[in-house]
C-alpha cells in the first residue's frame, strides 16, 4: 500500500472485521446448540441472545468509521489479495446502511416468530396458519430489497443476498435449461422398464445407522479434532476452519437418506475446513456465498456418494455394520443411492434429477410471489399444479407440499436457486478434478480421497472470498460456469441406469 | 419516578443492560460448549469470540450515556427496585470505566493462554511451568485493581470482583473462626477409633453412574424442560431462568463423588431457576454473585444429600441401579457421604470440615502472593507446609498440590472466599428454612423437596440482586452473616458420627 494512512486504514478496518467475523460465529454457535442441544425452554433468551447479536453487528459494520475507512482504501492502490478484502466489505456495508436499523430487527422479530408458526401449520397440515406470515415477511422483505435498491426487481435484490455475484439472468439461464433438459430425460426414466435393485429395504436402527455415518466420515476423511457429527430435525453444517460441525437425522425405513445427509454436510464441512485458516476474521478467510458452498456439499454427496466407485470401497463397511446384506454388491448400493422414485414429494429426498425441478418449481413460486404475480392463499394450488406438471405427481397435504421447507420461514426468499447453481457446479468442478486427477476413479474405489480433497482445497477453498464466483470458477475449471457439465454426467449417468 | 427525563433515562439504562446481558449469556454458551461439546481445535476461534463479546460488552458498559443516564437518575426520585437496579448498574459501571480496555484485553488475552499451560504443567506435574504465567497474572490483577482503586489493598479490591457488598473484613473474620474452631474439631476426628460404613467400595460404571444422577435430580426436581446434564472435566453449572444447565463427571472408583458433583451443580442451577424470568435482562433477574451462588450449591449438596432423611429416600434408587448393594442401609450410605478420610489432598473431594482448610490454606496463599510476601515459585512449598499443619496430609505431587485448582489460570485471585462464605451461609439459611417449613426432615424422608424449593425462592431467589448480600441475609434469616450456624451444624454432625 502507498501510504501511511492508508495502511491505517486498512488495519482498522481488517480489525473491525475481525470482531464481526467473531461475533458471527458466535452467533452459528448459539444457533447449532439451539438446533441441537438446547432445552425447549431456552427459546425465550436464545432469541433475546441471537437479536442482540445481530444488532451489536449491524451497528459494528454501519459505523461510519467503517464508511471512512473504505473511502480512503477505495481511491488508494491496493495489492489484489486488499482489494478483494475492501470490495467484500464494501459491498456488505452498502447493504447494511441501506436498510434502516428497525426495519433489520423488524425481520428478524418476524422471523422469530415465524418459525414455531410454520412448525404448528406443518404438523397440522394447514397452510392457512402460515399464510399470513408469509404475506408479512414478502412485504417485509419487498421493503428491504426496496432500500438497497429501488430500481431493480425486487427478486434480484433478494437472490444477491445469497450469491452475489453470479446474477440472476445466470440462475434464470441455468435453471432455464434445466428445465428444459431434464423434463424429458425424466420422462424417460419413468417411461423405462428398468428396476433398480433395492437391497436397503427394511429397518436399520438409529444407533447403528449413528454407527455407519461415523464410518463414512473417517473413510472420506473428516478431521474429528476439528468436527462432532450430532441429530438435528433439519441436518446443517455450521463453523469456522478450527470447528466446522456435521448435523444429521437417522429414519430407521432409510438408510440411505440419513448416510447421504451426513456426506452432504459433509462437504460443506469439508469447505469451512479448507478456508485458509491464517486468514481468519478476513474475506479471505471465507466461504464464497451458497453456491459455492452447495457445489461443495453435492459433490461429495452426488459425485463421490452416489457414485460406482464409492460403493466399491462402502458397501463391505455398511455390512459390517448391519447384518443380512451378504449378497448386496456394490452395483446393487449404486443402484439404489441413484433410484429415481415414483412418489417424489420431498425435496430433500429427491434424486439428482428430479431435485432440480423442485428448485425450479420454489424458484418460480417465490419470484412471482415477489413481484405479486398471484396471491400467498394460492401457493398450495400452484405448488400442486407445477409438481403436477414438471413430476407427474400430486401431494395430497401441504405438509408434503408447500410446508416442508424451513426457508420462507426464515423469509429467505431467493435462497432456492442457489441449491440447483451448486448442483450444477459441483458437476463443473468435478469434471476438472477428473480431468486433472490421475484415475480419481481408482483412488475413491481404494478409499483414497485425499487427492480429490487436495484438488478442491488448491482451487476452491483457499481462495476464500479472493475471487467472484463467477471468476472463481473460472480460475478453478478454466471456463465459464455452465451447465453443460451436468447435463453431460446426469444423461450419461442416467441414460445408463435406465437404459435410455 | 418523578419526570419524563428520569423514566426516559431509566428506559435507556435498562435496554442497554438487557443487551449487556444477553450478550454475557451468549458468552456463557460459549463457555459451556467450550468445556463440553467443542472439539479441541476450536481452541482459537472460540478465544477470538469470546474475546470479542467480553470487547464488545464492555464497550457497551463504558458507553458515556451509560454514565449519563445513572447521573441523571442518581439525583432523582426512584422506587426500591428502581434504586437497586442503579446501584448494580452504576456498580459496574465504576469498574469498568475505570479500568482501560487495553488491560482488560491482556487479562483476557493472558488467561486464555493460561490455560493449556495450566492442563500441561498439572498433567506433567511441573510447576515451574505454570509460574511465569501466575507471576504474569498477578502483576495484571495488581495492575486491575490499583485502576479500580490505588488507596485499597489489592487483594480487597479484587475479592469484590466475586462476593461485591459482604466485605473482605468479613471474609477473614469468617475464616478466621473457622480455622480456630474447625482444627480442633478435626484433630478429634482424626484421634476418633470410630470408623464408619464404607458401602459403596468398588467399582461403578459410568453409565448407570449417570443414569443414578438422572435419578438423582428427578428426585430432586430438576426442570429437564430447562436444563440438562452432561459431562465436562471441571463440573460447572451455566445459564439463565430459561436454560440453567448442569455438568458431573463419572469416577467409576468413586460413585458417591459424581452423585455429589451433580447435585451441587443442581443447586447452582436452581437459583438460576428460581431467579424472576419477568425480571430477566435486568439486576433484579440476575444472582447475587458468588457467596449466595455457592450457598445454594452447598446446601443442596452438603445440607440436603449429606443427611439422613435424603439417604433414607434416597437408597432404595441407588439398589435400583447397581447390584450388590442389597445390605446397603441409610445409616451406612449416610456415614459414607460424611466420611472425614485421611489423605485429603483434593478439595472438591473433601467433606464438609476439612473443605474449609483447603479454602483456607488457599486464601492466605493468594492474598500473601498478591501483597508479595513471598515469590511465586515459593508456592509448592508453602502449600505442602500449610497441608501439613492444617490437614496432617503432605501431597506427594504438585498436581495434587498447588496445581489441583483451575482457578489461578483464569486469573481468579479473590475468589476462593466465596467458596467458605458461602458454604457457612447455606447452614445459615437452612436452619431458617428448617425452623420455618414443618417437619422439613420428614419432607424429605418422602422425597417432598418443594417446601425447601418454595422456601429459597421465596427468600432468596426471587430476589434477584435486589438487596446486597449482607441485606438478602438478613431479609432471609432474620438476623446477621455469621458462622454460628455453620459451627453448630458441623459440630454436632461430626460429633456424633464420630463420637467425640
């Protein structure tokens, strides 16, 4: 840096930063104890601790020392590594003192209270119980995206929140032509005579199943002095580079599901354990947004788990661990991670092809609610028609339907397509660790993942903030994000399970 | 109150300190996750954010309106809860602005890293290496408390960090008597030929340990809809009216002194459930400090699960639970928990008479240290000489001499006082409580243990830190603090057990 003062500057700001990068993570642990050990009756002052939180860091990053700071490194010469760290600050600080402080804690308020109301019209079934809150929480959020920006569509402001770089005309291209490419590769595949073998059928107790996910996580190579795996009713990763935590859920009809939620938390633990930790309390030191953060999770749950290779090395451990599967092979475990189900209601269930029309049905639904397309009341109604339309099934509740996602309740609203981008790149970055690994095939057959953890780390994780997304992936693949990857590795892949 | 401004100012104090206090509690969190669910390399990032809420809140104390909103109600009219609300406030207030935050950072800084040393030197049994970090504190702490105050002795000023309004004249009054009639009373009981019952030799797994200290306080009451029992290596109590939790640990050679560990960790826990949950986010919902704290740990431990009647009720679930106790009677589970042994080396092992010996031993070490009579790497020394004249015993080991204690790594010089104090106000106020519920004895016989709940919520809980300690005393028991209770309880317990 040129200058005294700018040197500084630069100080004063990496060092407020540093607090609330603390603070944050202070605040993931309250909300992971919240999820995963605290009493039913802590709510009360967990709220209470989270609100304050959020405001002690709402006033640190608005300060307008904070504004001086960034003013004075803008106009000032900067080394590539200190312009990421101001354009990421500055970008979160334009944010923060657009929206008035009341109107912050007004959502949060909101959000508070939203969750138990969505959790009571969810065992209900009732989604009328819910409806207003949504209606609330869209205009809540209409106002927000209003502040920081009054001349651009609402649904754009709100989806940059979540990936900030990439842009919507991106998500709606991609999620475009997945729609597009994937209706009649489905159709296909329901059309097929194909029966996938099912040797998981049956009940596997919690305990073991417990017992499964801990073996999973030693063979892919989690660092326990740095990780716990624990139950939470909605599994999620959460930390920092020196504590980076795995959440799961066991249902004893399904084995499967609970051994693929853990390796999808997983990879996103496998991120946050990859951040460069001397760079900690910086940009740097950070995840690059959800999609990136989602391409990491999918890839060690799609492209490593649901794999031929995987279950080459998984399947002797799964039968060590649970008597009467003798005769199960590992193409029969591939084949059953990769079943394409006929009663396909559940998101978190989905494939990983019908999962992308689920994002591109909530996509859709939340974008038009936005711009007040068609009224909250109707949300059932065209939530069915579209599954109707893009899955060729019908829920018979809203609990199946329109209420099993936690997301609106947290008025994120936005947030949806940054699953499908992160399923889409995680194929992307995939491909280029195949291509720049010798046999990686080989390696995951003989339990190795030590060079596709090598490979991600190098060109994905310690980069931290350093890159926008879209340069990031460039830098790591050597093109441009796209969706071309996926569609190749889901037709192929498919079209072999199903005999297209 | 009298104006506008006064309640204007009023309001203001007490959002502020709502904040002040959600954020400790957020920190308490951390504490506990820390000690009991956080993997080792957490270590430095928890450092930062702990640091960065202790920063964060004391800039929030220090805040100049802070200082102009108790001005302006000083001078004004206020209600008793008002006044005692500002006395606390202000109390704190003084501190905190007294001392800069500089220091307050190093402290911080310092005991952070004082602790693995701590865990290394005691598990090397090395004391050599923890005394530079002693020496370090020390001269911090000296440096702490010559800003609160330069014309008060040290160690005075650092002792109300802990037990604020009782006094340190008070404090060695009490230590004082107790060192005088309690030597005697040991030397008795080491001369005596009785030898009481030692029924529970062996081995108990921890397991059905733990499931007994389930047991234990369902019996005793516990609200698991507010709390929770895990296992951390330095059993601590943590929380607030709405999530009060407990910690033990499980020495299978030892079950009596996991059962003890978590009942006195119970009795922590309901005071903070007792405290006025409406109440919560001001003094008046918070505990009065460390003498009180402790007096409900010890009463529930020593006053309650070291008698008769709680045996009696009692035994019959530890049959439950672990075979082979079938001869097990009340008295001989009652003389066990009393059992005065002779290689007392560890205090929280200790019974209730050679407890305040080590109490004792620790505070004349810590307040010579403090005014510099004698060099820290003296300690070993003196510590095993004091063993020898108070307690006939000699550690072999500094690990289970001078370095048994986690508390001088934390910088903690001042607060084992509060451990006697508040051990001789328990029999103070149980012998209140005694003579005020009818047949409390019998009550507890049947394992009814809601008159003795309802009698300290009553008395003491409710209070919050409404009164000072001497007044919440008074208020309770009617009369002054003082160790005469505590000296006819002990003297006629021991005597009668060993027959003096």
């Amino acid at each position: 840096m040129a200058t005294d003062a700018a040197t500084e500057a630069y100080d004063d700001l990496t060092e407020r930063y540093e607090r609330l990068t603390n603070i944050g993570d202070a605040a993931g642990i309250l909300s992971w104890d919240q999820e995963v050990m605290m009493p039913e009756g802590g709510t009360p002052a967990r709220a209470g601790q989270l609100s304050a939180l959020s405001a002690v860091s709402h006033d640190l990053l608005t300060d307008e020392e904070v504004g001086e700071a960034l003013d004075a490194l803008e106009a000032g010469d900067l080394s590539g590594d200190e312009a990421a760290v101001v354009r990421e600050v500055k970008r979160q600080y334009d944010r923060a003192t657009k929206v008035p402080t009341e109107l912050v804690e007004e959502i949060s308020k909101t959000t508070s209270e939203a969750l138990p109301i969505w959790k009571e019209a969810r065992s209900e079934n009732d989604f009328s119980k819910f409806a207003p809150v949504i209606e609330d929480l869209i205009d809540l959020k209409r106002e927000y995206a209003h502040h920081i920006d009054p001349d651009r569509p609402v649904y754009e402001v709100l989806f940059e929140d979540y990936e900030p770089y990439l842009g919507l005309d991106t998500a709606e291209r991609i999620l475009d032509r997945l729609r597009e490419e994937l209706v009649p590769l489905i159709d296909d595949v329901r059309e097929s005579d194909v029966e996938l073998a099912t040797p998981f059928s049956g009940t596997f107790d919690a305990d073991t199943q417990e017992a499964l996910s801990r073996d999973a996580l030693d063979t892919l190579g989690y660092d326990w002095d740095r990780g716990r795996l624990d139950v939470a009713p909605h599994p999620f990763s959460m930390g920092t580079p020196f504590d980076a935590r795995v959440t799961t859920r066991y249902d004893e009809e399904d084995m499967l599901g609970a051994l693929t939620s853990t390796i999808h938390e997983f990879g996103h633990a496998t991120y946050t354990l990859g951040l460069p930790d001397d760079e900690y309390g910086t940009p740097l030191g950070e995840n690059r947004n959800l999609t990136v953060h989602e391409s990491q999770s999918r890839l060690w749950e799609n492209h490593v788990a649901r794999s031929q290779p995987f279950w080459s090395h998984f399947v002797p451990t799964v039968k060590d661990r649970f008597s009467g599967l003798d005769g199960v092979t590992p193409r029969a475990a591939y084949e059953a991670a990769n079943t394409v189900h006929e009663d396909n209601l559940i998101r978190v269930e989905a494939d990983e092809l019908t999962y992308h029309m689920h994002i591109v049905l909530r996509f859709e639904i939340e974008r038009e609610l936005i711009e007040g397309d068609f009224d909250v009341a109707e949300i059932p109604r065209v939530w069915n028609d579209k599954m109707d339309e893009y899955l060729g099934v019908r829920p018979d509740t809203d609990a199946e339907g329109c209420l099993q996602d936690i997301h609106w309740s947290h008025g994120s609203f936005g947030y949806f397509p940054t699953y499908s981008l992160g399923s889409v790149l995680s194929a992307q970055l995939y491909a280029s660790a195949d291509s720049a690994i010798d046999d990686l095939d080989g390696a995951i057959e003989s339990g190795n993942f030590d060079p596709l953890h090598d490979w991600l780390t190098e060109n994905v994780h310690r980069h931290g903030k350093r890159y926008t997304t879209p340069d990031l992936i460039e830098e790591a693949t050597g093109k441009p994000f796209s969706a071309d990857d996926f569609l190749d590795y889901a037709t192929t892949k498919y079209g072999a399970l199903y005999e297209r």
